[in-house]
C-alpha cells in the first residue's frame, strides 16, 4: 500500500510539471502498457515453445542469456503502445474512446508519447537507447482510428464470417 501512496505522490509532480493531461490518462497508458507488455512476453513464450518443438534446428542460433535461453524483453516500442492504448480504449469505450481519451487532454499519439516520457523524466519508466520521443509521432490519427470503430475492432481474436454486419436482420 505504501508503494501505492508513492506513486500516487509521484503522478501529483508530474501532473505538476504538465498539467496538460488527466491523473486517468497516465493511468490508461500504464494499463495499455502493461497489457502490451504481457501480451508480448506471452507471444515470446509461444514462439519459444514452438520452436523447442520444432524438428529442423535453425541455422542462426540466438545469442542465450544465463539460463541457456535467449534473453527476453518485455520492453514495447513506441508504436506498439500507441496501439495497445487504440485497442484498449475502443475495447473499454467503444464509439465514446475518442472522447474520453480528448477528455483526459490524449488527443494524438505525440501526446500518448509526452505522457510516457513525463514518467521516463520523472524515473517511472526507462527507456531503451534505441527509443525517441518521435517514435510516438503520428503512428496513427486519432479521428480516423477510432471514427466508427467498434469494440471487436479492437478484439484481434475476432474473426466475422464474410458479410457479417452488426446490422439486425430485417
């Protein structure tokens, strides 16, 4: 609870510094994030194990880390957090993500990147030397990406039949 209570103290300065966005966009970013992260560590492990049971050894070896596998890396890019927020907000939002993501000040994915590097300035996050600030610059434009978007849209695992509409049958 009391790391709880700090972090809270935290986002207070840097709400203070940049009092541009909302306490909840910092929090839906760190959401969207962590979601990011586990959905990559859980394509790493997956692709691990298919390729332990792979038959043909690969020609290239990756390079291992002490446990004998290669080393893995939760970090998320830029782009990849920009969409893991699209996502989530539609999922959580639907047609309102736009919206709600305006109302707490994230009106584009620059501004989805100043949020993370307020945290990255106050020691909340880290960042990689191959990160920039501009890999948050349009990744994609928010009235198009969430214009008429549904909530399945968001949902890669949805997969319609051909001619499927939303639309009730007449």
């Amino acid at each position: 609870m009391a790391s709880l209570m700090n972090f809270r103290d935290e986002l207070a300065r840097v709400i203070a510094n940049d009092p541009r966005y909302s306490i909840e966009a910092y929090a839906f970013i760190l959401e969207a994030l962590n979601q990011a992260r586990h959905l990559k560590l859980k394509s790493v492990g997956r692709d691990r194990a298919e390729q332990a049971t792979s038959k043909s050894a690969p020609k290239n070896r990756p390079v291992l880390g002490a446990s004998g596998k290669p080393p893995v890396s939760g970090h998320v890019s830029g782009g990849e957090l920009c969409e893991a927020v699209r996502k989530l907000a539609l999922r959580q939002y639907g047609l309102l993500a736009a919206t709600v993501l305006a109302h707490w000040g994230v009106r584009s994915t620059s501004h989805i990147g100043d949020v993370v590097y307020n945290l990255i300035a106050a020691g909340d996050l880290e960042k990689t030397p191959s990160d920039s600030r501009a890999d948050f610059d349009n990744v994609f434009d928010f009235e198009t990406a969430f214009k008429g978007a549904s909530p399945e849209a968001a949902d890669d695992s949805v997969a319609r039949p051909a001619g499927h509409t939303d639309l009730p049958a007449q």
